[in-house]
C-alpha cells in the first residue's frame, strides 16, 4: 500500500497534486510520501513483534537524509556499507549502537570511523578483513565486536546480479572458513564475535529461501555452542521482494511469522536489514515527454529522465510501472520510453503499452523509491535530480536539484 493515488484525474502524493510539483520543481523529479514511509517501516518492524528484535534499514536503497531522519524518528537502526553511509547516518541521529556495518572491502579508515562512532558491529567478510579490523583496534586501543557474515550457499531465486548468498558469490565466508574465524577470534584481544549474519539476495519473493538460510544459520550456531563461543545476535539481512509488476511477494507478517517459528527457543536478538521492501513503494519519478517519435519499427517516447536518474531498467532489465499523472483515457500504443542519454541501453521501459501520450505530458514511474536516486549519476553531464518528501500537504525539499555548477565543483 502507498500514498500516490489519482484525486479528480490527476496523481497525487498524499495531498499535494503531481502536476503542481512538477510545475514547481520541474523533471526529472523524485517524490517521496512520507506516510508511505512509515507505514511500511511499522508493518515491517511490527511484524515480528514478539520476537527480540532490531530493525535496521538497509541505508543503499535510498539515502537521503530526510528519509534516514524520518526513519530514524521511527526508531529504526541502520545497515551500511560505506563510511559515507556512516556518515549519513549519525548525521541523521541514528544512534550508533543501533549501526551494522557490512560490505566486503571496507578500508582501515572507515573501520577507524565505525570503531570511533561505537558502532554495534561489523559483519565481517573475510579471515583478510577480520586482520584488518583487528590491528585498527589494537592501534585506537577498542574492541571491535564483530559478527561473520556466513555465505549458505542457498539459491535466492533473484535477478543473479542482486543474488549473494550463493558460493559463487563475492559475499561473506563459506561454513568452514566461518568456524575457523570464530575459533580464533577467542585467542584474540581486540576483538569481541557476538552475532552470527547473512543476507542471500535481494527481491525476494519467497519465504522458503530465508528459511532454508536460517536453518543453516541455526545449524552452525549449535556448532558454535559445541565449541563454547557464546554469540546474542543473528543478523538475517535484507532482501524482502516489493511488486513492481504482478509479483506476489510475501507480507512482511508471513515473514514474521515464519522467523518466529523457527526462532521460538532461540535466545538470540534478530536484527532485520530492510531496504526496498520500506522504500521501493514510498517513491515515484515524474518525467515530462519531451518528444514523441516512430520509426517502422518502434514508438518512443523520449522523456527527461534517464539512466543517469533511474538506472534499474538499463542494469537489471527491471520492469518499472508508467502511468500519465493526468490520465485522459486514450487508446494505447506499444512504446520504448527512452531518455536522452548516448546508449541504447538507456530505456525506462521497452515495449510497454501506453496510452498515446503528447509532448509535454508528464509520466510517473513508479515503485523507484529504493535504488532509484541512491544509484543515480551525472553521466552525460546530466544534474541530478530534485528529491521531495511530501507529508500530507507539506513539501520538503529534500535534494535540490544539481546545477551546473554542481558538475563542475570539484574539477579543476
Ligand atoms: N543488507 C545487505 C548486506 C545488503 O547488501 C542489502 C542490499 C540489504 C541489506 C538490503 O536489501 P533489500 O532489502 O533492499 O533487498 N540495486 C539493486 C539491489 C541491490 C541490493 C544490494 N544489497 C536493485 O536495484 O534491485
């Protein structure tokens, strides 16, 4: 469920009409509902009610600091990969004991800015990088606690480029590798192990490979026991799917209900790393049609939002919905709807039916709150775009449109 809904023929985001913002803000245009945020955040969170838990948003999937801060007023901890995205979110007041780190190639500086922060942990992901952890510790005199990111080696059934929990991937330390690490941490100072983790991919649409997962967590979690390591948590990640289409993905709650059953006699704190299921649905991109134009083979649209702004359809072939922001009930045709970029690979939608559309109508993509701006460029020279966060009737600026300045102030 979201807040973009049509009010009198026009799309509104909550109560501020779309056509008004674009007029505005101009396009390409990002907005955001702030409502749909929270509902979701609270579906989610609630879910697993009963269930010590923490839930911690998956900052990647859209970082905008207006977004952190509201999420962060919910409550809600913080995954993140980078110490940009630390940065982003102690900046939004997220409090740092409430902070995971992953990622597989975190530099000695980033790791000394978590251990300065207090962050809970670094999901560690690799014998390499637990090295590299270790000797910044001992150098600031703290203790880092850490928890292995375990690769189960199970089959997300998801687009391969956002799959990682599979043997083949980049991610995380297989079970063997994972043991070791975790024995040899208690001959070490520096270093506290108190949470097991993985993350198997993301766009979920099936429960059964986080179960299948989990199953394996729990399994080395009594070889652990066996071999006297005491950890609190267990980390499953992200990767909850949202429909973009006609995917049915679990309801967070099924999800829930599922970890509950299986975690019952568990004494283990579960943190949750929820990114597209919270944002994907709370945000839309408005673009205007700057031209139309047919050849024998094709109808486009050539709109002014591109792969630079969203960059989903070009990278993973993702399917995006379109619709007019002011339906007026003509017949459809079959469209590729383009940007103005210099590839062929910049397309929003191919082959998609659409209503006729006219130069200078506008278009809103949907479900592009998640991976939309937060993966966006300036390639071609193109600014980025304006990001709103509309609450109710109030508009908050969020991200002013880029300038050209913009583009040239770090150049020389
Ligand atoms: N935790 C970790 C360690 C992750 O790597 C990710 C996403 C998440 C949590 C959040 O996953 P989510 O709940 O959003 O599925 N750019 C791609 C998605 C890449 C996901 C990367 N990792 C896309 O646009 O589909």
């Amino acid at each position: 469920m979201h807040h973009f809904e049509y009010r009198d023929g026009t799309l509104f985001a909550e109560d501020v009409s779309i056509t008004n913002l674009a007029r505005e803000y101009g396009t390409p245009l990002y907005v955001y509902s702030a409502a749909t945020f929270t509902r979701h955040f609270k579906a989610f969170d609630s879910a697993f009610d009963g269930l010590d838990h923490l839930t911690c948003y998956s900052v990647k999937a859209n970082s905008n600091l207006s977004v952190l801060k509201l999420l962060a007023g919910l409550g809600a901890g913080m995954d993140i990969v980078s110490g940009g995205e630390l940065f982003r979110a102690l900046k939004a007041g997220v409090s740092p004991d409430k902070i995971v780190y992953s990622g597989v190639g975190k530099r000695a500086a980033e790791i000394r800015e978590a251990l300065d922060a207090g962050i809970l942990w670094f999901n560690v992901e690799s014998g390499a990088e637990l090295l590299e952890i270790i000797e910044v510790a001992r150098s600031v005199g703290k203790v880092a606690r850490v928890s292995f990111r375990i690769n189960p080696d199970v089959d997300p059934q998801t687009h391969p480029y956002i799959s990682t929990g599979m043997k083949k991937n980049k991610f995380g330390l297989d079970i063997e590798h994972s043991l070791k690490a975790y024995a040899m941490c208690a001959d070490l100072e520096n270093i506290e192990p108190i949470g097991m983790d993985c993350h198997i991919g993301s766009q979920l649409t099936s429960i059964e490979p986080f179960k299948e997962a989990l199953q394996k967590l729990l399994d080395f979690y009594g070889k652990l026991k066996d071999m006297g390591i005491d950890i609190k948590y267990l980390d499953l990640g992200g990767g909850l799917g949202i429909t973009y289409d006609e995917e049915a993905p679990p309801h967070p709650t099924e999800f829930g209900q599922a970890l509950k059953d299986m975690l019952a006699d568990v004494p283990l704190k579960v943190i949750l790393e929820p990114g597209r299921v919270i944002a994907g649905n709370s945000g839309i991109l408005v673009t205007e049609v700057v031209y139309t134009k047919s050849n024998p083979s094709r109808n486009f649209l050539i709109v002014d939002a591109a792969m630079n702004d969203l960059v989903r359809p070009s990278l993973y072939g993702s399917y995006h919905r379109i619709a007019e922001v002011e339906p007026k009930g003509r017949e459809a045709m079959l469209y590729d709807v383009v940007g103005p970029i210099c590839e062929s690979s910049d397309f929003l939608a191919r082959e998609r039916d659409l209503p006729a559309v006219e130069q200078g109508e506008l278009l809103a993509v949907f479900s592009a709150g998640a991976y939309g701006f937060s993966m966006s460029s300036n390639y071609n020279s193109r600014p980025r775009a304006c990001e709103l966060l509309v609450d109710g009737e109030k508009v908050i600026v969020a991200r002013k449109r880029e300038t050209y300045d913009d583009l040239l102030d770090k150049e020389l």
